[in-house]
C-alpha cells in the first residue's frame, strides 16, 4: 500500500506568529520557533517533519498566506 | 524520503495565490481579513476573472485591500462602497464588481447604501467582514456588539437598555426581493474556510450572469483578536462560543 508524505515549507519572513497553523495541524507537526524573525516575530516550523500528511489544513488558515504545502505518495 | 526531496515543484499541492502579492499584509496577526483576501485571490484566479474583476474597498481595517490583490480597485467614501459598485457594475456590465466591507463601515455608517443597493438587485457581490467591533479605530462598540460584550467605548459590557441590541444585518438583507443569495460564513478552521470560499464563488458566479437576478451577499463572522484583548487562538474559540449564537452561520436565502 502506498503511504503518503507530506512536508511543508514556511516563508519566516512573512509570518506574524499568530499560530493558527499550529492549531490547525491534525498531526502535530508544526511548532512555533526560539527564533524571531526581521519583524520580531516568532515564526511557525516544522518540528515533527514525519508526522506530516500534507492536509494543507495549515496552510488553509493561514491569514498570511506564508506556507506551501508539498505531497507525495510512495510506493512501497 | 527527507523534507528536501518532498520539496520539489512537482509535488506542490497549496500555495498562496498568484493575485495575492508579496507585499506584507498591515493586518494584526491572526486576523481574519488575509484569510478572506486569500479567499478571494484563488476565486478570481479559478474563475479566470483576473482582468474582469472590480473591487471596491471600504474605510476600515481593510482600506488597503488595494494594495495586496492585483486586480482592479476603487476606493469609496466610508459607507458608500455599494452605491459605487452600482455605478460601475450599470457602466461595465461585463465586469465583475464586488464589495469588501467590515461592519462599521456595511452596518453602521453605511446602512441606507447597503439596504438600498441589495433592494434594487443590483448585480454585485457583497462581502462583509462582522467583528462585532471598530478595529481600526481602537476597538470602539459597533452596532454589530454582542449584548454584554466589552469594548473600549462599553467598558462594562454593552448595555441594552442605552444602547441597543446587536444588529443582524444579513437577515434585514435576506428579507429584500432584490437579494438573491445571502448566506454568513466563518474562517476559523479548514473546514469552515473550504465552505467560506464556496460561498464567496457562488456569489460571482452569480455577479457575471448576464441577467439581472439580484445582489449576492456574503457576511464572514470573524475575529478581532486586538480589539478583543484575546490570542487568535483565544478568539476564534470565543467567536465559536458567543458570535454563532447570535449570528448562526448557514445560508439565509439561496436561490
């Protein structure tokens, strides 16, 4: 059976921290970073890459627009 | 598999619209309004409205939308969004014209515009953006103000008895022959946001029929973590908990 992997990709400098993303993630994936970007914000990553499915949920709610969202489904 | 090899272009499947520039948007973090523009960018992309498409943008928190979609836009005086849209929707027909507006803007200053151009039928689409407060002003009571609800203008919660009762405006609007869709939605989670973008395409599709059917009218409830004094995550739980007793969301006219 074919399993799919997920990965997503945060553009920092436009994140406003708002953590929304992280709410939205079904599997935990994303957390919110030490560091702080340009703005001084601290901005969404991913903190579990394997757990992601690439729902796109976080990507969905983001006010900002910030995340892409990449989807894969491997044979095995 | 590493996050490296997933990240290639083939195997992209969500990005922020092509209409949506870079510029960084001025709205606080967690606001509801970049979920709304995002909204409205991958609507017009779809649609393939992108040289087609007007937008009239309010006085308010979104007073820039101008700057973030690249589309046509006008700005109106504070309130008068839909009687402009009027005029270029009787001149350009052809275009597909819309309305971008918060509640102090829609349900305050520019209630006899609103009320007036939904009961003509004039062909446009109208979104509205209900925080139940002024954002941009400083969070100030808003005739949308839940009863109860603190602002900085009602610090003890709004009274009823001096003030009134919050004003649901999208059933005065359902309640018009000249209106032919008006329905209220959210943005707080993904499921709510799919709904949200269905509702906000139906509402064009239905501005570039040729025929005259009626006003499309789409209220967003949303939050305003700021003027709420709360996290966006607090918020949204907030709005889930008071706003949708007082604004169910659901469609209150399709047809």
């Amino acid at each position: 059976m074919g399993k799919i992997k997920g990965a997503v990709e945060v553009n920092t400098n436009r994140c406003k921290g708002c953590r929304l993303c992280v709410i939205a993630c079904p599997s935990k994936v994303l957390a919110m970073s030490k560091q702080v970007n340009a703005k001084g914000y601290n901005y969404a990553y991913m903190e579990n890459p394997d757990a992601c499915i690439g729902c796109a949920s976080c990507a969905i709610v983001c006010p900002d627009g910030c995340i892409s969202v990449y989807k894969v489904k491997i044979e095995e | 598999m590493t996050t490296n090899d997933i990240m290639k272009p083939e195997n992209l499947v969500y990005k922020k619209p092509k209409l949506l520039n870079d510029k960084t948007m001025h709205y606080c973090p967690g606001c509801s309004h970049g979920v709304v523009h995002k909204l409205i960018a991958e609507v017009i992309e779809e649609l393939g409205l992108e040289d087609k498409a007007i937008g009239i943008s309010p006085v308010g928190c979104a007073v820039f939308a101008y700057k973030y979609i690249d589309i046509d836009w006008q700005e109106a005086a504070h309130g008068r969004a839909p009687a402009m849209a009027t005029a270029i929707k009787r001149l350009l027909p052809d275009r597909l014209v819309f309305t971008y507006q918060g509640d102090g803007d829609l349900a305050a200053i520019g209630t006899a515009e609103t009320i007036h151009a939904c009961n003509r039928g004039e062909n446009i689409a109208v979104i509205f953006i209900n925080n139940a407060i002024y954002g941009m002003t400083g969070g100030q009571m808003a005739p949308t103000t839940l009863e109860g609800m603190k602002t900085s203008t009602c610090p003890y919660g709004r009274d009823v008895t001096l003030n009134g009762y919050h004003l649901p405006i999208s059933n005065l609007i359902a309640q018009l022959e000249g209106t032919r869709y008006v329905t209220r939605q959210s943005v707080h989670t993904a499921a709510a946001v799919r709904k949200a973008k269905a509702a906000i395409k139906k509402a064009f599709m239905n501005c570039m029929e040729p025929e005259k059917k009626g006003a499309s009218f789409v209220e967003i409830v949303s939050t305003c973590n700021s003027g709420w004094k709360m996290s966006p995550a607090d918020a949204n739980v907030w709005m889930t908990e008071n706003m949708f007793k007082a604004y169910p969301i659901g469609d209150l006219k399709n047809s």
